[in-house]
C-alpha cells in the first residue's frame, strides 16, 4: 500500500466514512432519480443502489435468482438523505 492509500485510510477512518465513499460519482440527474425513488420505496440510498445493480446484474443474466429474502428497511426508519 502506497504512502498516498494509506493516508486516505486513514483519514476516512477518523472522520467515521465508509472506505469506499465517493468511489461512484453520479450525473445531477440520476442522484435526483435515485432520491425519488428512495423516497418512494422508504429505502436508504445505499440499499437502493445495492437493489438497483442487483436487479440490472440479474437482467443481465449475472444474477440468476432473487434473494432469499427481502431487505427493507423499518417501517419507522427513515431513508438518508431525506
């Protein structure tokens, strides 16, 4: 691991940030639909990414099934960033 990874960790470490955060950038435009429909379906954004690529790798013939069981948040929870 160079000096330069190993500060980033470090420092993403301290200030209590997933490792891998900022690691996907996307376009204004699919940050607004991806807020609506986390809205819509009372999901965090993380898991709304992670259903969202499951369903596209699925489509692809990737994924061959769907899960053994669904993960939704708490009727109570609300999803981040709202």
């Amino acid at each position: 691991m160079s000096d330069t990874e190993h500060e980033t960790g470090s420092d993403s470490e301290a200030s209590g940030e997933p490792k891998l955060a900022g690691i996907l950038t996307f376009p204004p435009e699919v940050v607004a639909a991806l807020d609506e429909h986390c809205a819509v379906e009372r999901l965090p954004r993380d898991r709304a990414i992670c259903e969202i690529v499951a369903e596209y790798l699925r489509f692809k013939g990737y994924l061959r099934r769907r899960p053994a069981h669904e993960h939704r948040s708490p009727q109570g929870e609300m999803p981040e960033g709202l």
